[in-house]
C-alpha cells in the first residue's frame, strides 16, 4: 500500500490522467498560440480584414471613404467605452446588464432644464459631472447590492436595467430633451488633428483600461478574483470592496458614454443606450475575455468593438435588414463562446470552477 502511494507521490506533472488534457495542450504550439492574447488578436485582426475586404468588394468607394472610417470609428467610440469598463467586471466573473439603461439615464439628467440653464450660467463642465456623477452612482448602487447583499450580479442588473430606464422615462416625461449648451455641444463635436474628439476620449479610455488592467495591483486582483474568488478572499484581497469599485468603474464609462451620446445626437433621452448592453457583452466576449473570468483583454475589447461597428456598418451599406445583422451578430457570439471552450488554457478553467 505504502509503495502504491509512493509511487503516486513519485509520478512526474502530466504523465497521471488527471493531467493529460493540459500536456497535451502544452505540447501543441498551434494550440498554445492560440489560446494565448497574440493568437486571439492576431485571429480578431484577420476577422477584421476580412469584413473590410466585404465591404470593399460589396460597396466600394462608399465604404472605403474617410467620412465612412470615421462614422464607423465615431459608432464604436461611444460603446467601446462602456464595453472598457465591462471588461474589468467581466475579467473579475461578474456581469452588468444595467450599463445601457444607466447610459440613457446619464443623458436624461444631464439634460434637464435646470442642470442645462445652470451651466450656461456657469460652465458647461456641470453637465459632464452631472452624467458622471449619475453613473457612479448607480454603478454604487449595484456593486453594493451584488458585493454585501449577496444578490446574484445577473439580476441586480437586471433590476438596475429596468429601473434606470423607467427613472428616465419618468423624468423625461418620454420625451426626447435638446442640448441647448452651445459651449458643451462646441466642444464634444471639436476635431482635434482632424480627428473627433470622440475617438480620442475612447482612446484615451482604453489605454487607462489597458494600463489599469495590466500594470497595477488593481488590474491583478480583478484577474485573481475572476479565476477564484475564495482563494482571493484567502490571500488577502478585499473582495467585496473590490467587487464595489468594479461596478462603479462600470457605471463610470457608462456616464462617460452618455456625455459622447449627448454630444454626437444633441439631445438626452430614455432610448439612449437601448439593447447597448449586448454589443457590450458581445464585443467583450469576441474580444477573448472570459465569460467565467479569469482572464481579460483590452486589446482585444477594442478590436471586438471595432469588428463589430465594422459589421454593422458593411450590412447598413448593403441595405440588408435589422434581422439579419441580429442574426449574424449572434451568430458571432456563438461561434467565440465556443472558441473560447475549444482553446481556453485547462489551468484557466481550472481555477475558475
């Protein structure tokens, strides 16, 4: 018995059954390649290229223009930012199906009578904080329920969801407020070395995700808490407060959002930001950050947001109908969800179970 144990003790990493599945996913390059961030960007890019070359053949000039770039580029801006902030909730296994309604939300109060006369008589930068403070507050909102509630983050958001929109239908009475601030409207729709000032705050946006995700302690405890949350708790991470600030990060570029909305549509009303938060998941998801946590990517947030505004963008060319850009777009999400199972890295999912 004893030399049974021993030998079992003795055997190296990989040769027992329970190993097999990842030595064998380390001794295959292809599949290591792909299951590592230069595999799935490199992947995103060909995608890419692929629909650009779509567009191209199917439409032309019309799609290969500079005016066409840049509304593509302008469309992803405004939830590529959001879908920067789902990203760190997404990486640490959470979810925030709120971020649309609290987007609408955001312009809604921002947009009143009395905030817009209030700036005119001061600075227009009140309207900014208004949207800002509006998302973080119910960013607060939701990462108190979920963190020392102990609600289940898919229907805290999803109570936020229908709460946020009905508090802007209510307040807005249904209808669609103007932005009457010439100095804030002056300014969002300001080219800044001709190019819009919205792609450079989405910009700006992601590369502070980046470096937030990457090079800081926060960064690594989103991922520690994505791939086990107890033995985060166990080495001495503030879980719940962490799980907080996530959620106010989310309600952040939610906010963020809402200013870009403002500026590129001039008005503020409840059916901004309607069904956002699934390109926001699906761009996310594309991008090869995972659904379970444990691993997420800002680079790859980005490339799935462009892909997608780029989709968009090819079928509204050709005329093809709502139903199948749905259609296509599920499809997508599909087929990277599986991807996802097919490649992810074993000692990942491990950690995340």
């Amino acid at each position: 018995m004893s030399d049974q144990k021993t030998t079992a003790l003795e055997q190296p990493p990989g040769s027992g059954p329970a190993d097999d599945g990842a030595g064998r996913s380390r001794g295959n390059p292809l599949r290591q390649f792909l299951s590592g961030s230069a595999g799935r960007n490199i992947g995103l890019i060909i995608a890419l290229a692929v629909l650009f070359i779509v567009g191209a053949v199917t439409s032309g000039e019309r799609f290969l223009n500079l005016d066409n770039m840049l509304t593509i580029l302008r469309y992803a801006s405004i939830f590529g930012v959001i879908a920067i902030g789902a990203t760190f909730v997404i990486t640490a296994g959470g979810i925030d199906l709120s971020v649309g309604s609290v987007m609408g939300l955001t312009t809604v109060m921002a947009t009143l009578t009395s905030v817009q006369l209030a700036a005119t008589n001061s600075s227009w930068l009140l309207m900014v904080a208004v949207a800002l403070g509006v998302g973080v507050a119910a960013g607060l909102v939701n990462g108190v329920i979920i963190a020392y509630g102990n609600v289940v983050a898919f229907i805290a958001t999803l109570a936020m969801l229908v709460g946020a929109r009905g508090l802007a239908e209510l307040i807005s009475g249904r209808s669609t407020q103007i932005v009457t601030n010439r100095d804030f409207l002056s300014v969002m729709r300001s080219n800044v070395l001709g190019v819009p000032l919205l792609i450079w705050i989405f910009l700006l946006v992601a590369a502070a995700g980046w470096f937030l995700l990457n090079r800081t302690t926060f960064g690594r405890r989103t991922v520690a808490i994505g791939g086990n949350r107890e033995a985060a708790r166990l080495a001495g991470i503030k879980v719940k407060r962490h799980i907080v600030w996530l959620y106010v990060l989310s309600g952040l570029t939610a906010g963020i959002a809402g200013i870009m909305m403002m500026g590129r549509t001039t008005a503020g009303t409840s059916t901004h930001g309607l069904l956002y938060e699934l390109e926001v998941i699906a761009a996310v998801v594309v991008g090869g950050t995972l659904l379970i946590g444990g691993r997420g990517t800002i680079v790859g947030t980005v490339l799935g947001v462009l892909l997608f505004s780029t989709l968009i963008n090819v079928f509204t060319q050709n005329n093809l109908d709502t139903s199948v850009q749905a259609v296509a777009r599920g499809a997508i999400i599909v087929v990277a969800v599986l991807l996802q199972q097919r490649f992810a890295v074993p000692g990942t999912r491990k950690a995340s179970t």
